[in-house]
C-alpha cells in the first residue's frame, strides 16, 4: 500500500536527517572519526530509502497493468 511505503520512506529519511545533525552537533566534539562515520552511513541511506519507497507491493497496482473486470484480477 502506498502509505506503507511512504512512511518506510519518511522513517529512512529521518534516520538520515538525525544522522547528519548528531554527527556535526555534538559526535564531532567527542571524536571527529566517529562523526565522518555517521556521515558516511547517512549518506548510503538516501538511496536505500529510494529503492524501498519505490518497491512495489503485492497489492499495488503498477502503471503498466490493465485492470480486468471480468476476472477481478489485473492482466500484464
């Protein structure tokens, strides 16, 4: 279902956003290795959080199918 999706999306992204804002704020007053780290690991999550907010899910209807009324199915 698209809202399943979106809030996977939204959940990667925030985990993103508070990654990059912890790793600046106040890991890099502790260890500026440790910050880079976080930053790299924020940086890997943007395109998983594109690949999974885009993944289609079993009941979703994708752009390329018919609906066929007859069968109650869709046709490919």
């Amino acid at each position: 279902m698209y809202a399943r999706r979106r809030k996977r999306y939204f959940v990667l992204m925030t985990t993103c956003l508070v990654l990059f804002v912890s790793a600046w704020a106040f890991v890099r007053l502790i260890s500026v290795p440790a910050a880079v780290g976080l930053c790299v690991a924020a940086l890997v999550i943007p395109p998983i959080a594109a690949i999974v907010g885009n993944r289609r899910e079993p009941d979703d209807r994708w752009f390329d199918e018919d609906w066929n009324p007859d069968r109650d199915t869709y046709r490919r």
